[in-house]
C-alpha cells in the first residue's frame, strides 16, 4: 500500500479539482491509499468518493492541529501534496514522514490544470484525460439525461448579496419572469431553478407567477441534491462556482457568467461544452444568454 496524504482544507469546488488529481495518482498507481484532510465545508461531500480511500475533518484550533499531527505522525506517507497551498497544512506537514513532499510555488502563474500536470511529472506520473470524468466511478450520479434547463440562481445574482466590486445583474421581477419566458419558448425544455441556501427575494415574490408556467424550483439542497440535478440537465445557466465543475466534469453545456475582473482561466482551463459571458445589467446579459443556447 502506497499511502498518498493530499490537503485540500478549503471549499468543494477547490476539491472538485484535486479529484482530477486523485484519479490520475489511482489510474498511474493500483496501491495507491489516498488520504485527504479536507475542511468542515467540504468533509462530508468528499466521503461520498469511493476512491477516496479516508477523509479527516480539519479543525482550525491549537489542541486540535497537534492531535491531528500526532494522528498523521503515525505513518510513512509515499508522497504528501499540498494543494490547497494553505500556511496551516504546509505547518502540519512539517512534522510528517514522507518519502516525497509537494508543496505549490508560484501557484498562481498557472492553471488549476497545469498545476495538475506538474505534480504528476514530479511523481513521475501520466496524465489522463479520462480523469477529468470524476464522477465515473459514483453510482449515485449514473443518471440518465433529461430534457432539462437549468437555471442556478443564487445569491450571485444578488448585487447586495455578492461581491460589490462585481458588476451589478441583479433583475427585476419583470426581467426575471420574461427572461424566464423566453428562457422556455427558446430552449422547449423543461426548466429547473435551483437556488443556494437562501432563496434571492425577487425570485420569490416572483414564485405564485412561475408555479402558473410549470417551472420547478428546488431551494435550499445540499450540495449533492444540487448535483444530481444538474447531472441530469441538457444546459446549465450559472454564475460561476462549485456548480461550474460539476457541468464541465459531466460534459453538460453551461453558460457561466463571470466579472471582467477576475481571471477564471485558471479555473476553467480543463472544462468541456464551456461557454462564459461577462457579467452585465440584466436586460442586456439575459439577452446575450439567449441568443448563446
């Protein structure tokens, strides 16, 4: 047994990409263990990962860093990676046996991809573009396609809610409930709103109009409810995020929307059926969607 310990005590969408890692180590070594510490957002969803052979939960306290350190200490890891890039991982891996340690330098000069690339070169390990399939081997999410749009609205859309320096594309009821409309008469397919943990107001002042359309909105899922459904989707309408790599992992057409002012390349260069829009005033940027389906 080759045991591989692997930090990723950040978000879900950040572990989405050490997936592509893992698969690659797993396809390149058979008796590859791989053990990940990952963070209270994303423990629970990582255990779902059936070659992802152990998962411990990071707690961000004095007492806890010391037993999880005196818990690591008792194994002989072939190959420790870094890839959250974070001072508290790179502090705990300090005290580990390895035969080989990987920590990311100038990581913000590559993509998530190239950062990839490079780790399995220093492991003397093949890429594969299969990998990039990370959800192959969960049964759960073997579902069939369904004639479905997806539209994610989530607190993204919400200027109040987002990052100020973002541009505004926030609609009102009215852009919303027509770009809806249009949304429908466009695609013909059925259309699916998911929300995040807390549904934007203007769609739910909105709700008793849409219910008259047949439109189905889910609200408050967990992040697995959310994946099912966008696995099943023909075209996923997001502003980017976690939701971004579940589409590009499962090859499902998405229209991302993003800020001029972030470089998302380094996000987004391994995804596939891509297609992106700058953030815009909502009666332009609905139009623009359209006009991409």
């Amino acid at each position: 047994m080759n045991k591989y310990l692997i930090f990723r005590t950040d978000r879900i969408g950040d572990f989405l990409i050490s997936a592509i890692l893992i698969k690659c180590i797993k396809a390149n070594d058979p008796n590859a263990h791989i053990i990940i510490v990952g963070s209270n957002k994303n423990f629970s969803y990582i255990k779902k990962f059936s070659y992802v052979d152990e998962v411990i939960e990071f707690k961000n306290t004095f007492f806890d860093k010391i037993n999880l350190i005196l818990r690591l200490k008792k194994n002989i890891f072939k190959t420790i990676i870094i890839h959250d890039d974070k001072k508290r991982s790179k502090f705990i891996s300090f005290f580990l046996k390895s035969n080989n340690k990987i920590v990311l330098t100038n990581a913000n000069n590559f993509t998530h991809l190239e950062i990839i690339k490079n780790i399995l070169k220093k492991l003397n390990f093949s890429f594969f573009n299969e990998s990039l399939n990370i959800f192959a081997d969960q049964k759960e999410t073997k579902i069939e396609k369904s004639k479905q749009t997806q539209i994610h609205f989530d607190e993204k859309w919400v200027h109040s809610t987002y990052i100020s320096k973002f541009l505004n594309i926030e609609p009102s009821k009215q852009e919303l409930f027509i770009f809806i409309n249009d949304l429908i008469k466009k695609t013909k397919n059925k259309l699916i709103i998911t929300t995040g943990s807390d549904t934007p107001k203007v769609l739910t002042d909105i709700l008793p109009k849409i219910a008259k359309i047949n439109v189905k909105i889910y609200e408050n899922l967990s992040f697995f409810e959310l994946q099912n459904i966008t696995a099943k989707s023909n075209v996923l309408i997001a502003c980017h995020g976690a939701i971004s790599h579940i589409a590009a992992a499962n090859k499902i057409k998405q229209i991302d929307i993003i800020d001029k002012s972030y470089n998302y390349t380094r996000w987004t260069a391994h995804f596939r059926s891509y297609n992106y829009l700058y953030r815009d005033s909502f009666n332009v940027l609905s139009k623009k969607i359209i006009n991409k389906l």
